[in-house]
C-alpha cells in the first residue's frame, strides 16, 4: 500500500506530531474495521486513481496500518526515554 504522502525525516518531529500521525493510522484501522462490519467498501487512494476495496480484502490494508501504528508507538516511547518512578518521600530527612 503506498500512501499519498510518507514522512522524509522524523528527527524534527515531537511526540505530539508521532502521536497525531498514529491517530490518523488507527482511525484508517477503525474505518476498515466498520466497512467490513457493515458490509461495505473501504474506499482508498492509490496513484491517482481511486478503488474500492471489498470487506474481505481489507487484511492487508489493516496489517500495514497496525504495523505503523506498532512503528510509531516505538519511537514515541523511545522519545519519552525510560519510565521514571518517582516516589514521594513521606519521612522527614533523617528518619528511615
């Protein structure tokens, strides 16, 4: 599946732009899920010309777009850096 558009470069990218375009995978994922569910075509764009995809020929569609969901899940995370667990320190200095 080739995409209308595709990101060049990353690096100058925040975790609100990874996360937006996330998003914008999981809901493609969303829309196939209710076209098979109801029935009706999934409506793409490829090239210039634009097809109508049957509810049973979705699965390849949905793989990719889970796949670069998973993708940037990964980078976000790798952006955030290491979960910190911070406690608060109940005790007043001194006291264990």
């Amino acid at each position: 599946m080739k995409l209308k558009y595709e990101l060049i470069d990353e690096s100058g990218l925040d975790i609100e732009d990874l996360e937006v375009e996330r998003d914008l995978q999981l809901a493609a994922v969303d829309a196939i899920r209710r076209a098979r569910r109801f029935g009706t075509f999934y409506v793409i764009e490829q090239g210039d010309e634009v097809k109508q995809v049957p509810p049973d020929k979705t699965g390849p569609y949905e793989q990719d777009l889970l796949a670069e969901a998973k993708r940037l899940n990964v980078r976000i995370a790798e952006l955030r850096g290491p979960a910190q667990n911070l406690e608060l320190n109940d005790k007043p200095a001194g006291q264990k």
